[in-house]
C-alpha cells in the first residue's frame, strides 16, 4: 500500500529486529496504517472509487507524517525512561534476591567477607604506608615540582646535605629553579625560666618560608630581609603551638629565650605543615643568620650543611634541573678543588626522597617487594573466595537449574551471580577500611628508640580510598567472575536429573583444584620471601658492626643548653667520666659526640699531607670526637698505634685516628702512622696516632667507609655521648647514671638514654630490617592460614561428594588407613604441585630483593627447604582431618546418602 | 462544528473505551457516530492523545486481531483510567449545567441598580 511515506522512515528490514525485542518505530507504523487501510475499506464498500477512498481518508486523517513523527518521538523517550528505571529495578531486585540468598547461608557469607576483609585490609594497610612515604605531596602549593637537592662525595659515596656556598651557587640557576631553600634541623634550648627544655628547630635560609608558600595558621613566615638583617624571629609549629601555648593567638609578638637569645614569635605554621626534617614534627623554624659578615663566614666555612629543598619553574623537567646542576657543579670543582674534587650533585622528586634523601635509597624497591607480598596475599585470598562461590554454586546447582529451566536467561544468572559477589566484596571493602584503620593506627604507635619528636601520618587520604576501592573491584571480578560464568552455564537437563552428580561436578571439582595449586604456589613465594626477610633479621642482628654491641649504654647531655662555659663544661664532662667508672658494674666509660647509627653525623673536608696544589685530595670524611679510653671502651679495636689519652689535650699536638680504609684512601702501601692530615677551614695540622679497624657507621652492610676521630680534648663540645660498658645488663645502671648528673648539676638533661642494642635493634640501623620481618611474618602467617583454608573446603568438599564411593569402600573392607590414605593423597599431591610451582617461580622473584637483604643471599637453600616444608606439613594437616572423618564413616549410612 | 481541545479529546477516548476495548480506527469511528459527526475531529491527533495515556497508564494497550483477522493495537482502560473517566465525568456535566444556567439567564435581563 502506497501511503505518503516519511522519506526518514527507517528501511523495512529493520522491522526484523522485533525479533530480538520490541521495535516502536516499526509498531507506530503498522497502528496508523491499520486505521487508514480501515477507513479505505469502508470508504470502498460504500461505494466510492479506489484512489478517491484513498484520498479522503488521509485528509481526514491530518498530517500523517508529522503525526508518526510526534508519536514515534513519544513512544521513543519514554522507552528509554523505562529502560533505565527497569534495569535499576532489575538490579536492585538482583540485590535483594542476593542478600535473601545470603541470609540463608550466613556462615559462608561470615566466611567470604572475613577472607575478603582481610586480604584487603592488609593491602590497604600497607598501601597507606607506602603512599605516606612515596605518593601523598608535600602539604605546599605546587609540591609537584618540589625537589630536594644533595651533593655526592667519592669516599662518602651516598646524597649527603649540602654546604651554604654550593646552595648560595645552585640558587644562581634561577632559569631552572625559581628559588632552592636551605634548611637544617637543630636541638635548641628553650628557658622557661626555671627550667630548660630542648627543642627541635629548623634553621632555614631566610627565603623558606616565601618560596616554598608555607602555608600559615597564624601571623607570618620571616622573609629574606629577617635574614639579611640577623633579626631573631621564630615561628611556632601547629603542634608545639597547641602544646606549649594552649593554641593561644596572643603569642604573636611574645619573647621566647631560645639558645640564649630573645626570638620573637611572628606566626605559627598550618596544622598541615611540619617541616622538612625527616620523619621528625620540628617544633619551630628560625631563619640563620645572613647578614653580610655572617654570610662571608658561611661562605668560606665547611661546616654548615643544609638539606637543600626547591621548587622548580612550571614548565622545567628534572632532567633540565639536573642538566643545569652539574653544569653549574663543575665549576665549582674547578673553583674550590679542596672541598669540591669529585663532589656531583644529585636531584630528586621530594616524593623520592623520603624521609631524606640522605637514607631514601631502598625505600622504593622496599615499598615495591612489600606491596607485591600484599597483593599475593589478596590474590591467595581471593582464590578461597573463588573456591568457596564455586561451591556454593554446586549447593546452588539445583535452585540455579530450576531457573535456567523456567526461562531465566544466562546473562540474568551471571548478573544474580556476580550481584552476590558485588555485595561479598563490598562488605569486604568495608571490613577493609575498618580493618586498615585500626592497624595504621597501631603502626603510627610504634615508636622508633629515639627522642626526636618523630612523627608518622598515615591518615587514609583518597588515594588510599581509590586503591581499596580498586582492590575490592578486582577482588570481586577475581573472586566472583569465574563462578558466575560456570553458573551461567549450567545445564538445567543434567543438572536435573543427575541429582548433582555430573561431569559439570568433575569439571568443577577440577577447576578448584588449580585453584588451590595457584593458592599454594603463591603463598609459597610469599612464605619463601617472609622467611628470606627472618633470615635477614637474624643474620643484620648479629651482624659484626665493629664495635662494641652488648652490655653498652649510652645517655646523651648538652651542656650548652645550660650556657656552661668551656672551662666548666671540661670539668663537667671530666666528673661524669669520674663517677661513671667508679659505679659499681661499671667497667668502662668513655665519651663520644656521636654514637655509631645515630641520627646525625658529622663530616668533614680532609686534606692528607701528600695533596699537592695540583693534586688537592680534599675528601669528605665521616668524624667523630672522642675522649681517651672511646676505643677501649666501646670503639673498634686499634690495630696499630695507640688511642686518645689524658695528656692528648689543648696544650699538646693535635692527633688523630683513622680507620683502615682511610688509610688505604689517603696513603696507600704507606704506613700512615706519624703522617698528618688537615681539616680545611682549621689551622691545625693532626698527626696520625693510630689506626682503627673499619666498622660500620651509618648503614647495615655499607662498603668500607673511611673514617677518623679526633680527642676531645683538642676538639672540645658542649653535647656528647657517655658510653659506658657494664658487667651485667645495662638497663640496670640508668638510674645510677641519672643520679650522677643530677648530683653534678640538676638543670643538665639527659637524652638517648637507652642500651646500644636497644638503640641499634629499634633504632634506625635495624627498624627497617625488623619491620620488613614483622610484614613478612604477617603476610606469610595470613597466606599459610588462607591456603590452608582452601586446601581443607576442597579435601572436605570432595570427601562429601565421594560419601557413596567410599562407603562401598568401606563396605567392601578397606581399611582405615586405606581411606585415609586415599584422602591423603588428593590433598598432599596438589600442595606438592603447588609447593612446588610456587618454589620455581620464587627462585626467579626473590632475586629482585636481594640488595634488601643482610648476610643471605636471595635463594638461601635453607628457606628454600624449610618454607616448603612448613607448607608441606601443614598440608598434611589439612588433609588429615576429612581423612579421619572420612575413614570413620559408617558405610551403612554413607550408602544411603543420595 | 467544534474544535476539540487536549483535555476534551482525552475525556472523549476515555468515554469511548468505557464501552469496551477498542482500537484507534474504532474510537474515531465511535465518536463521530455518537456526536453524529458534530465534532470534527482529525483522525491523527487521535493516536498522539492515545500513546500519552498509555504513557500515564489510563489506558493499556495491545496487539490484538479485528473481526477481519487485521492486526491492530487495542486500547483499553486500566483501573487508573476508569478513576480518571468518573472524576472528568463529574467535572464535564458540572461544567455543562453551569454553561446552562448561564445560558438560561442570558435570555433574561440582568437586575439594574446598585445594591
């Protein structure tokens, strides 16, 4: 029939698309055709003419194309609204047929969510760590193109801060950074009249607070002028704030007596803000003095270093910044070859440089291996998971085939599926995130043994919430997708009528059991990694450091903060070394300005006497003041010569003693006693005495590090170490040791006070160490427990699909061990596989952490046995018991099991 | 002859289904046989009017197939559309006998004077 066609209707064949659903276009058009065909055939009957009926009907009818239009535009938009509220009305009828479906099974749902909470947890946990140390920005403005600078030294051979002259050179490249600051964190004294206290303040070039944008709770930062002019000025962190002055605002524009100097508070930082200085919360920042003499002097000295922090111009990259640096670094070797001969530049990201770019080296890679042992431990998690769905999709098997054959589609079934799983992992990810919150708290607690104000923030941001987010997401298409799929092909026929037992049943039951092997083989790698990291601990732990470990104490005091001048500070010192010998216990004592492994070091610029003016062999060299008897006491043994005496004092010649590899840099195949060497800046030459043996000072397993001492009492120093040496345990001097100083001189505070050991095992030399351990223990501990929970619900699982056959078994004499024999077998055979597989491929992933290890290699062959062993037994373990359920059948019943 | 308005067209589907269901050819027809054609009304904007009540769920339609085996969309009340005829209903003839007492008075002449 010729009806006026819309030129835009859509061509007929699209009217086979009702085919596969509902087609409006097509349906508008066969409603108005059917009312002009009517029309037509009554106009016939009554006699009129073909084309005529034709005619009139369609001008009774109107405009018919714009009609279909309106209608079909009609019909179309509210399709699509129905479409949307359908499918929300699907899902949430999904929802709500899967939470129903739950409740019935609660124990499995309790299961799922616990497995699930737990793997997340951990991984959320972790990530937590590693983005406070790797990925959350600097709490300043364009903390995107902050970078920390450092400078190399050949015999250092590690980023160590910068002096103010290479700062004040790297600040001219001004194409490249748009200003560097200079900062370095100082104990300070504060006098609250009857007593004083010391504090940790950042001492900053005047520019800081300007150029990094320092966001402000209060007042304002000092500027360049504050500086330039000597001004002594001081702002207060948010918490010293809050702790000192009650968050009082009238504190602006008081005095406060720091270092005997009057500074006047000008602001308080953002609560955000807590300065630069690795891991510690600084209490305050005061600017350094650079009025024009003082800045000759900072100029020409050595001895003031300086993390150096920047922000670089929009638009440079790292790579244009370093490019300009070591240009810039070569003339400043050629310039001052005493302090600068081989000295390059290192430029960092401030993200990786954390806490500083001094120590930052290994944390990547060790946030890298820590994060991979946590998502082996998801995946080992998830596979339970997996597991567990599968057969719950086999009890299900019935109910799904009933479905199916009523006319449920596949992809409604998937759907319903996987909704359970959606809803599984989102309790999951809420388990999660309370579980991740309580153990960051608790790791925020530990505490390092030290009293800088450290300071850990782990506090979830979103990138934290993204990631458990993401973890829950993979969790569910991991855990979830595998047994939705097997459900969506379920066969409503044989399921039927098989009663359960199908090949379906054997394909499944094959199916778990790759899983279970994959399980296995993961948390061996993370078994094998864990013990890798124990064998680590125990060999860093009793690891020969080169001096003296056990039955060693250490107290630090300061007598600058209680203005002593240099007289009464030698004869302070001299009393304590005094009284402390005479404790009894005591065997030895000794003082040092640092201890080894401590949070601060000093170096300094070295000249040996064979450096000619052509050939400056200016070295940057680790130092240490130390009083007569150090060696004897708690140093490294002397291997040749003598060590510092009484008589080694101002009015004598300076002496000095380097370790072995010093003297191999400064004079080799020489006997280095009775050469002499200098430090640059200072007028006295220090004539050789003696040589130590090398030990190790700054990190576990470092390469030989040239180092020497100096005597106190040529160098002398307000703050030091008392090192003594006891018979028995050394915590049981420290209250005799607290008296001694008291009863010299009460206002004198005592810091650090704490056993070497202590101060080695929770200090920085091991906590990393025993941290990696801990986590690896976790991990492993989980991922045991969680791959034995998988192999148990498969052995389980098949012995009570196997009721019937065993019970013939049974019936037909088998023995008890037979069964539990046969039971057996299916268990170890796939952790053997699994142990097995796991073993190879941790063989190929270990070697990735070998440079964080101490004293082991990474396919250590004992860890390589014993963590597959412990997998092994516990294997059996898992096994044993369906087995003994299994071999205790009665046949009688068992036969009767449909 | 009359224009038909929105909501008239709508009361008139409504009465036409009351008498059973129908298709849209079948109202056209039934209410120009019941207004005797006094009402003139363009059969295309009648299927406009009908797709927006099934829309609104006054009327439910279906395919169904007339005496003459043609395949045609059948329209019908739905328990909403039934509520809706009695409420228009009461409105219409309201409506109506106002219309009527205001014809009725304007043959005669208002009452003069103030009050």
């Amino acid at each position: 029939m010729a009806v006026d066609r819309d030129p835009h209707a859509p061509p007929a064949w699209r009217r086979y698309l009702r085919f596969w659903g509902p087609d409006p276009a097509a349906d508008v058009d066969a409603e108005l055709e059917f009312h002009l065909a009517s029309r037509i055939e009554e106009l016939t009957k009554q006699g009129r003419h073909l084309s005529e009926a034709r005619r009139t009907a369609l001008a009774e009818f109107g405009d018919y194309a714009s009609v279909r239009r309106e209608v079909q535009m009609l019909d179309q938009s509210y399709e699509r609204r129905r479409d949307v509220i359908e499918s929300l009305a699907d899902l949430g009828r999904d929802a709500r047929y899967a939470l129903r479906s739950l409740r019935k099974s609660p124990g499995f749902a309790v299961v799922v969510v616990f497995t699930m909470s737990l793997g997340i947890g951990l991984n959320s946990t972790m990530f937590s760590l590693v983005n406070a140390y790797l990925f959350r920005p600097a709490p300043i403005p364009s903390a995107e193109r902050l970078v920390v600078i450092g400078n190399i030294s050949p015999l250092l051979k590690q980023p160590h801060e910068v002096p103010y002259r290479d700062l004040q050179a790297y600040r001219e490249l001004r194409g490249v950074f748009e200003d560097l600051v200079g900062t370095v964190l100082n104990t300070e004294s504060l006098d609250q009249g009857d007593r004083t206290d010391r504090i940790w303040v950042e001492r900053t070039t005047g520019n800081y607070f300007s150029s990094l944008r320092v966001p402000m709770e209060l007042g304002r930062g000092y500027t360049e002028d504050a500086s330039n002019r000597g001004e002594h000025v001081v702002v207060l962190s948010h918490e010293f704030w809050s702790r000192r002055f009650a968050a009082d605002s009238g504190v602006l524009g008081r005095t406060l007596r720091i270092q005997g100097e009057s500074r006047t508070v000008i602001g308080v930082a953002a609560r955000v803000f807590h300065g630069f200085a690795p891991m510690v919360q600084s209490d305050g920042w005061s600017p350094i003095d650079e009025s024009p003499a003082a800045r000759r002097q900072l100029l020409d000295r050595q001895g003031d270093w300086f993390n150096v922090y920047g922000v670089l111009r929009a638009g440079t990259s790292v790579d244009q910044a370093r490019t300009a640096l070591s240009e810039r670094s070569r003339q400043l070797r050629a310039d001052f070859p005493s302090t600068n001969k081989g000295v390059e530049p290192v430029l960092v990201p401030e993200t990786r440089a954390r806490p500083a770019i001094t120590v930052a080296g290994p944390l990547p890679l060790m946030a890298a291996v820590v994060l991979s042992l946590t998502l082996m431990v998801l995946v080992v998690s998830c596979a339970n998971v997996a597991s567990l769905l599968l057969a719950r999709g086999t009890t299900k098997h019935r109910e799904v085939a009933v479905c199916a054959a009523l006319g449920a589609s596949r992809w409604r079934l998937t759907r319903q599926a996987l909704m359970e799983a959606a809803i599984l992992s989102f309790s999951g990810a809420i388990g999660a995130v309370v579980l991740a919150r309580w153990s960051t708290r608790a790791l925020a607690r530990i505490r390092l043994a030290t009293d800088a104000p450290l300071f850990f923030d782990f506090t979830p941001d979103w990138r934290v919430f993204a990631f458990t987010t993401a973890a829950a997401v993979v969790t569910m298409l991991l855990a979830g997708l595998l047994p939705a799929l097997r459900n969506a092909s379920a066969s409503p026929h044989a399921a039927l009528v098989g009663g359960g037992r199908s090949a379906t049943d054997r394909a499944q039951q094959r199916l778990r059991s790759i899983i279970v092997v994959a399980q296995i083989a993961v948390s061996a790698i993370v078994v094998i990694a864990a013990g890798l990291f124990a064998r680590s601990m125990r060999a860093a732990e009793t690891m020969q450091l080169g001096f003296k470990t056990d039955n060693v104490l250490m107290a630090q005091f300061d007598l600058s903060l209680t203005r002593y001048d240099s007289a009464r500070t030698r004869a302070f010192q001299r009393d304590v070394l005094a009284r402390a010998r005479a404790l009894p216990g005591v065997e030895n004592a000794a003082l040092a300005a640092r201890v080894p492994f401590g949070y601060s070091n000093n170096a300094q610029n070295v000249i040996g006497d064979r450096a000619t003016r052509e050939n400056p062999d200016g070295q940057l060299i680790l130092q240490n003041v130390v009083s007569p008897n150090y060696f004897r006491t708690a140093g490294p043994a002397i291997v040749r010569g003598r060590e510092f005496v009484d008589a080694d004092d101002a009015s004598s010649p300076h002496v000095a003693i380097v370790n072995e590899a010093m003297a191999r840099e400064l004079w080799p195949n020489q006997d280095p006693i009775g050469r002499t060497l200098r430090v640059v800046d200072q007028k006295e030459e220090l004539r050789v005495v003696g040589i130590a043996r090398t030990a190790q000072y700054m990190f576990l397993g470092e390469p030989p590090r040239p180092f020497f001492w100096t005597a106190l009492g040529q160098h002398p120093r307000a703050d030091a170490f008392l090192e003594i040496v006891t018979s028995g345990a050394p915590e049981s001097l420290i209250p005799a040791v607290r008296r001694i100083v008291r009863d010299l001189d009460p206002n004198v505070p005592l810091f650090e006070v704490r056993s070497m050991k202590d101060h080695l095992r929770n200090g920085r030399a091991l906590f990393t160490v025993r941290l990696g351990a801990l986590f690896g223990g976790t991990f492993a501990l989980l991922a045991l427990a969680l791959a034995t929970v998988g192999l148990y619900g498969l052995v389980s699982y098949s012995v009570s699909n196997r009721t019937r056959e065993i019970g013939i078994r049974i019936a037909i004499g088998a023995t008890m061990p037979n069964v539990v024999g046969l039971v057996l077998r299916q268990g170890v055979t796939l952790a053997l596989i699994g142990v097995g597989l796991g073993a190879v491929a941790a063989l190929g992933i270990t070697r990735i952490m070998s440079s964080l290890l101490y004293g082991v290699r990474s396919h250590d062959p004992l860890t390589f046995v014993l963590g597959p062993v412990a997998l092994g037994v516990v294997s059996v373990l898992a096994s044993w018991f369906p087995a003994r359920r299994a071999a205790a059948m009665d046949p009688v019943r068992a036969l009767r099991v449909e | 002859m009359l224009d038909v308005l929105q909501g008239t067209l709508e009361f008139l589907i409504l009465r036409t289904l009351a008498w059973g269901p129908q298709h849209g050819f079948g109202i056209a027809k039934w209410i120009k046989t019941v207004t005797d054609g006094r009402l003139q009304i363009e059969d295309g904007a009648l299927y406009p009017a009908l797709h927006r009540m099934a829309q609104k769920k006054l009327i439910a339609a279906e395919w169904g197939v007339t005496e003459s085996g043609r395949r045609a969309r059948y329209y019908e009340l739905t328990p909403l559309g039934r509520e809706a005829l009695q409420r228009q209903t009461t409105a219409w003839t309201d409506y109506v006998s106002a219309v009527q007492q205001i014809i009725a008075a304007s043959t005669r002449k208002p009452a003069r004077g103030r009050g």
